[in-house]
C-alpha cells in the first residue's frame, strides 16, 4: 500500500497529493454532516419517524393539524418584534392613585371646619372621638363625673383602676381620696361588672 501511495506522488507530484487529500478530507466532513442531519428521530408527541426540515419555524411554534390526515400546522406568517414598540399598557396592572383627597379626609376627621377655616379647626382642642367598638361598661352619665384635665399640678393626683386602666381624679372619686390606697384598687364600674371578680376582692382574698 506504501509503495502505491509512492508511486502516486510521484506521478502527480507531493503539491497536488497534498491538495487533493484536502479535499478529500472537507468533502467527506461535509458529506457527514449532511448525512447526521437527515437521520430521521422519533417525534415525542406521536412516535412518528420524523426526519428535519430547513423551515424557520421552531418545534415551540409548531401546533396540532386542522385537516384531516395533518399532523402538525404552522403559523401563517413569521412574527417579528417591532423595534422600540412599548407594550400595550394593561388597565388590570394600573397602580392605584396613593395620594387620598386631603380635604375630604381632614373634613371627614373634623380637622377643617366646614367654612374652610382650618387654623380654627387645628386651634381647638375638642376631643376626637375614639373609633372602634364601644366598652359595653362605659355609659354616658360615667363618663361625665369624672372629668379629666389637662394641667400638670393635678397629673399626680390621676388614679387608675387595675382591671380596666381607667382613670381618675382622686378628688373626683366618691368618697374623694387624699392619697393614693395600698395594693390594687377597682373602679365603681368594674365593682359592679366584676362583683367579687374585681382585682381589689382578688388582692384581698390572696392577703
């Protein structure tokens, strides 16, 4: 076999071997390709042999046929994404508007007065009321015998009950009070809702 390949290149010269060898050599990679495309696969959807073809479509855009006797359909025409094209804004994923209407929640608060003077509104001092459910043990005669205010000579003088953390004026109290007593002490409205439950009948139960 040496002594042919010799024989060769000297008849046709050591050049043209090497030119002819490559070829050679770049048909027989190109013929290899060609041939590892078209070996047929089993398609996962049906089982079927299948062998490829050089359409741009991918399998991701391949759909079910819609005649009779066909496997698969494709799209009509190859979609392309426009260049710089927003995409169309959906009223579902919209924020809603965050800042609230400021007049309509300080009119609804009793901030502003109804005449618009909000300096008068921010300037007094009436009590706002206190939102949630109502305390069933609290009625409107008991809030008004015991009034609170607001000067810091008679802070000391506040007496808070134990079981509802009320509290008092301990000159206000009937029989009034000059010091504050030992141990734990009810309010009016706890002795008659607790009875002996009370933290006052505890305190003694337990002494």
């Amino acid at each position: 076999m040496a002594a042919v390949v010799e024989n060769v290149v000297k008849l046709l010269g050591e050049q043209y071997y090497k030119d002819a060898m490559e070829q050679c050599h770049n048909y027989n990679a190109r013929l290899c390709a060609e041939r590892s495309v078209r070996l047929p696969f089993l398609d996962s959807q049906t089982g079927v042999a299948q062998s490829n073809c050089y359409i741009w479509m991918e399998k991701r855009h391949r759909g079910p046929g819609l005649a009779s006797g066909q496997l698969y359909s494709y799209p009509a025409r190859r979609w392309r994404k426009k260049r710089r094209a927003h995409p169309p804004e959906d009223p579902r994923l919209s924020f809603p508007s965050i800042k609230p209407d400021t007049d309509q929640t300080l009119k609804k608060e009793g901030l502003i007065s109804q005449d618009g003077s909000s300096l008068e509104a921010l300037l007094r001092t009436d009590p706002m009321e206190k939102r949630g459910a109502p305390d069933p043990r609290v009625d409107d005669d008991s809030l008004g015998e015991f009034p609170v205010t607001n000067s810091r000579a008679r802070k000391d003088q506040l007496l808070f009950c134990d079981d509802c953390d009320r509290g008092y004026h301990m000159y206000c109290l009937t029989p009034s009070m000059s010091e504050p007593p030992e141990g734990s002490w009810s309010c009016h409205l706890c002795l008659d809702l607790l009875k002996e439950k009370a933290s006052i009948y505890q305190n003694q139960n337990s002494s």
